[in-house]
C-alpha cells in the first residue's frame, strides 16, 4: 500500500490546500478519520509551519459515551501538545427550534464552532485566507454523498460531491483527506499505533446516509474494489462540465439580461435557442442576484420560471426571498416583490401597461404557491392563498401523545415528517406524470383519480401539496407513504387548509 502520509501531502500540493504560516482548524471527533487528519496534520506543521487548533463538538446525543469521546480527544491533543477547544451544542434542540434534521443541526452546529474559534484566531468578524477549517472527509465519505444525491433526485451540483476547498459561514474549509478510503486510513492508524473511537450511531442503519455505507457501499466494492475511485474520479469529470456549464450562462447572461430599475429582464428572443441547462443555469444566477443565496432554491422554482416562456403575458411564478417571476410580451422578469404586488396577502395580477393580462384566471388561483420551510417554527405560520382560502403549518415535537391527534383523520389537516421533506414546499395543480407513493409501490394522480372515482368536474380542482421531490398530499385525499410520521419521527410539520372550499362538512 502507498504511504497515506505521502498521499495526503501530494493533494495538498496539488490543490493548493494548504500554504505555509496557515493556521488551521481541525475538526476532530475522535474517529478514525479525525484522528488520522490530526496525526497528518500535526506531522506536516513541522514542514509548512502550520498553527494547528483542535475542536472538538460534544452534540449532547449520546450521553456519557460521547462525553468519553470529548475526553479522548482532549487528553490526546494534550500528549501531543496541540491546543484543543471542547464545545458542547444542544443539537436536538437546535433541530426542533428549527425543524431540520439531526444530522443538519449537528453539521451546523460543528461549523458555527469553527467560525467562532476562526474569529477568536482572526480578532476581527472577517476570516482571512490564511485561516482554515479542516474537515475529515475522505473518499468514501464523498461516494456515499455522490449516490445519496442521485438516490435522492439532483442536477450536476448534486453529482459533483464534495471539493477539496469551499467557502462555508464565511471562512475556507478545507478537505485534504478525500484523496483516500477509508481501509487506507484505518490501516495508516494500525501501522502508527493510533487509537481511535467509534461512534455507536454510526453503526445504526437508522440514517439513510449509514444505510448506503453499510449495505449500497460494499454491495458495490463487490463488483470492483475501485467503486469508491471511480465514483470520485466521475465526480471531478462533472466539476469540470458544471464549470463549463456556468461560463456559459455568465456569457448569456451579459448578452441577454437587462439590469432596470423594477427588475431583471431576460430578452426571451436570445433566450430561446439556447441549451435547456444553460438556461437552468442562468435562471439560478439571475435568482442568486436578487437573493444572495440559492440555499432554498430547487428544481421546482427553475421549473417554474422557465415554464413561464411558453405561457402568456401576464402569469407569473412566485419564489423563496420575496422574488416573483413575471411572463411580459418579449421578457421574463425577476424581481423583489414589494407591497404594489401583494392585496392583503394575495399575489395582484401584473398589469402591462394599464391592461390587466390575467383574465384568463377568473378564480385568481396563482399556478403555483412556494412556502419557505424556513419560515415555519412552533407557532403557526399561515398564509393567504387566494380569495377566503389559507393554509397554516406548525412544527410538533413528536410523543407518544401528541402521535395521537398528529395521525387523527381529518380531510384537510394532515402532518408530514420533517426528517423526510426536501427542499421548498409548493402547492400546484397537478400535471402529466405526477405520482404519489403507496404502501405497495407508486400510483399516477390519474389513475388514483380514476380508482377513488374523483368525479371529473371536481379533479380540475384539487390540488397537490409538493416538496422539491414529490408529491406529499393530494389536498382533501390523501397523503405520501413515504412521508407519513412513524416511530422514528421525532418532528412533524403539520398543515392546515382551510376557508372556501376547504371546510369539513
């Protein structure tokens, strides 16, 4: 086997990682691969003059194994003289207060703590180049990212994986480990006599990402040993097209995009020849400079405004940040709503030159709603979504007793589980090729229309309730298997509709 030690440096070197005088951050938990990136790490300062600093994030999970953990990783620093800073972070708290995943709390947590020592190195809020947090991602950790996207439905961003440096809260995090395996890095610790924990939760097959490293994983290394190489190596090939991708929407967008004082305006005569992804591509950088982020920003959203090219003057798309997307005569338009664009909370028709465009929708029914999961905490958030109708959702901690009236029939009240929904959530009229999932497998809208005998004058009524991926409620039916609360769940989000024709009888 190649030295991993020499491994390591040369992907430095060749990425550009590392310079000499840095000061770096290691993240360390006391597994094997923080270990191995320490003991590295510690062994390359003497060459490059680095300022190492560990950290250590105790997520308050586990109870007195993770504090052990804590333990072992500061008694290690001490024995080899590296400064260590231990920070203990309520993630399940942290989780509910902002209904996201245990697993996204505990990542956040861990890089709000870097950001915090990086200030502290810094002295100022503003994290210069020479400060670097240093994460343990290794190659495996970045094939199961690569197949957990593409399980999960994504574009090329998704496919990509991780990279071996990126801006994350503000400061330069850096991954010089991806450039070996896990079996590399266990056996390097064997050879140095290195100790290492092994966190119990990782031997769970309760997270899906566990689910693909204990049974996808080595299904595959079955088939060839260089699985997880190749994985990586097709990853680095599609970084390449995504760059390729992005100069050319920066191209068009300086051919075609118009910078005016009411909004962006894409010229659709330019617009229309080019390239379907180039134009997905352009959609997400003219929404970036409006939002300043595309953290929100899914498939579904680029949908909806491209969509708008083919529809008449006056409909419109409404997206995360305020923004709405506007269809004119020659242009789609992107823009920061203002208080002009809203009555009481409904969404105005646009109005071109004093003529209302919009007569076609006598209901005032928008093409789509998008809700922001952001917005949604323990207290109800509700929202006007046309005329008398409104829609409220909360977050709920799930117990044994408030499993009860969660799961209670009722046509228009229904609750998902969080750990299950990705990315914004909208509300729209069903269209060809939407399907909903089964205990028994997936069944199109049409043919359950067709099966619940939905009389047909009231199917072109009834709507759907979407995440970025599927179809999570037919709204009045029923909702998703695969979003149901079982007894994993630990937080819901419940959804009320009401007013019109959304009563009980």
């Amino acid at each position: 086997m190649a030295d991993a030690y020499r491994i390591f440096c040369d992907y430095i070197k060749e990425h550009k990682i590392l310079n000499e005088n840095d000061k770096v951050i290691v993240g360390v938990s006391g597994g094997a691969d923080s270990m191995c990136l320490l003991v590295f790490l510690h062994k390359l300062s003497e060459e490059m003059n680095l300022r190492l600093v560990a950290v250590h994030v105790n997520h308050q999970l586990r109870g007195i194994e993770a504090d052990r953990d804590e333990e072992f990783v500061k008694e290690f620093c001490r024995k080899i003289q590296v400064p260590c800073t231990g920070v203990h972070a309520a993630v399940r708290n942290y989780a509910f207060e902002h209904g996201i995943s245990i697993e996204e709390a505990g990542r956040t947590a861990r890089y709000q703590t870097f950001y915090q020592v990086a200030r502290k190195l810094a002295g100022t809020d503003e994290i210069p180049e020479d400060i670097k947090a240093a994460v343990a991602h290794h190659r495996d950790d970045n094939a199961e990212t690569v197949l957990m996207n593409l399980i999960r439905g994504t574009g090329l961003k998704g496919l990509q994986g991780m990279k071996p440096t990126a801006k994350r809260f503000g400061m330069h995090v850096v991954r010089p480990m991806l450039c070996l395996g896990r079996a590399e890095i266990e056996e390097y610790l064997k050879e140095q006599m290195v100790e290492y924990r092994t966190d119990s939760s990782n031997l769970e097959d309760e997270y899906a990402r566990n689910k693909v490293r204990h049974n996808i994983i080595p299904q595959l290394n079955s088939i060839n040993s260089k699985a997880a190489a190749h994985i990586n190596d097709t990853a680095g090939f599609i970084v390449q097209a995504q760059e390729f991708i992005e100069e050319e929407a920066a191209r068009a967008c300086s051919l075609m995009l118009d910078s005016r004082q009411d909004g962006l305006y894409i010229d659709l005569e330019r617009f229309g020849p080019l390239n379907s992804i180039v134009k997905a591509q352009m959609i997400r950088n003219v929404i970036e400079k409006l939002s300043g982020s595309l953290k929100d920003i899914g498939r579904v959203h680029i949908e909806s405004v491209l969509a708008l090219e083919k529809r008449q003057t006056g409909k419109r798309a409404e997206l995360p940040y305020g923004i709405i997307a506007l269809r004119s005569y020659s242009n789609i338009i992107l823009k920061k709503a203002t208080e002009g664009d809203y009555v009481a909370g409904e969404m105005t028709d646009y109005i071109m030159n004093g003529e209302n465009r919009n007569q076609d929708n006598a209901e005032n029914e928008p093409e789509a709603f998008m809700i922001d999961p952001a917005e949604i905490g323990a207290e109800p958030v509700r929202y006007r979504l046309w005329g008398d109708t409104e829609i409220e959702l909360r977050l709920v901690h799930v117990t044994s007793v408030t499993r009860q009236f969660l799961t209670a029939e009722n046509k228009y009240t229904k609750a998902f589980d969080c750990a299950k929904i990705k990315g914004g959530l909208v509300i729209r009229k069903p269209e060809p090729g939407d399907e909903i999932q089964f205990f028994g497998g997936k069944k199109s809208i049409r043919k359950f229309f067709i099966d619940e005998k939905v009389p047909q004058e009231e199917r072109k009524d009834v709507l759907l309730f979407n995440d970025e991926k599927n179809v999570m409620w037919i709204i009045g039916h029923r909702i998703s298997e695969s979003y149901k609360i079982s007894e994993l769940t630990t937080l819901a989000m419940q959804v009320k509709i009401s007013g019109g024709k959304y009563e009980e009888a």
